[in-house]
C-alpha cells in the first residue's frame, strides 16, 4: 500500500484514505466524504542541453536536493505550455538564457521517483549572455573535457550529458529514450545507485539537425 500524499480532498475539503476502488487494481487516494479520487501522476521534467561554441551551459544549484551541485537548465512543465517552451522557460530562469531549441534529444523515465524527462538541443540565442538565477549559484559554459561528472546533480542529466558528449564528438546526433533505474532512497547524485535499461536511439538526419 503506498503512503497518503494528500491528507485532504482537493474538492471538498474531507480527508482522504488509501483505498483500492472497486475494479480497480491500484490502491488510490480516495476521499471519505464525497468519494473523489486524486490520481497521483509522474510529473514531467524539461530541460535543455545549451550549446554554444563547443562549450555546454551548466547550472550549479542553489537549492536542494543537490544544493552546490551541477545540473543544465531544467524543471517541472507547467500547466498550460509545451515541453519546449517548459525548457526555454525553466532555462531562462535558471540562466537568465535565451535559447534557441534545435530538437528534442533525449526521454528518460524513472518510474522509481515517478518522474519522465524530455530533454532538448539547443544553442544560446541574442544576446548570448547567462546569469545565476534565483535557483542558481553560479552558470558557466564548459568545454567537454571540463564538465565535473563527480559534481553533476542527478543521474538523468550525468546520463544525458554522456550521450550528448558521444553524439558530439561522432558528428551523428540522436534522439534517445530509456528507463533508468535507481535504488529507492538513494541520494540523487549516487553513481552507484542507477543504472540506464531498455536504451535506444534513433539517428537524427542532417534535415533535422
């Protein structure tokens, strides 16, 4: 049985209780007044992968989980704009960046933290400038040989960035999906704790690039 997220009913305001429905085969939140069902979805991350002169935008986080660690630009998708316009928008507050997305790059799913990543390509747009953010300590653009993997925020983004290192140097981009699968508990940074399964990409033409 999972654990109660939601002590009161979004609807009425009664307190809810972990139930599993008639003909249901999932335990739910369900209301004891007026019998609502809150359905607790995975949320959406978007984010981008900036590029700009061979070097790639990174974010040194100023809140936790993580605080002081690296990440790109990313964050939950908000009710009302696509997943590209989440990442631009998640990317403008966190590096004060304008950035032009080039194509989606990469879906990972981590059921474990029932959370789904679509991440983009891009390049800095006019003026080409970045700054910290409130979420942010410090932006700097670092060259592929400098990227601190021992200092990158979470599993989905050391993934990410490995991938886009490979497409970048074989001149071939991808579009990649897969699973990663993590101890549950585990810190978000751990290294040990993940691992990336059912992988594939897909080559992305020279049209599309």
């Amino acid at each position: 049985m999972p654990r109660l997220q939601s002590k009161f009913c979004r609807m009425c305001g009664g307190s809810m209780a972990i139930i599993q429905p008639e003909g249901d085969k999932e335990w739910r939140h369900v209301c004891n007044s007026c019998g609502y069902i809150d359905y607790f979805n995975p949320r959406m991350v978007v984010g981008c992968v900036v590029e700009h002169e061979g070097k790639i935008l990174l974010c040194k986080r100023a809140i936790e989980p993580c605080r002081g660690l690296w990440t790109i630009p990313a964050g939950f998708m908000e009710i009302g704009e696509s997943s590209a316009a989440g990442a631009e928008r998640e990317t403008y507050e966190e590096a004060h960046a304008r950035v032009q997305v080039l194509s989606q790059y990469a879906h990972w799913d981590i059921p474990v933290i029932g959370q789904a990543y679509i991440l983009f390509r891009a390049k800095l747009a006019s003026p080409f400038t970045f700054s910290s953010g409130p979420e942010s300590l410090e932006v700097a653009l670092f060259d592929p040989a400098s990227i601190p993997f021992d200092q990158i925020a979470f599993s989905s983004i050391s993934i990410t960035l490995r991938h886009y290192l490979q497409d970048m140097a074989s001149g071939q981009w991808h579009l990649h999906h897969g699973v990663i699968d993590k101890v549950p508990g585990a810190a978000p940074n751990d290294p040990a704790s993940f691992q990336l399964k059912d992988h594939f990409s897909m080559p992305v033409t020279l049209s599309q690039q």
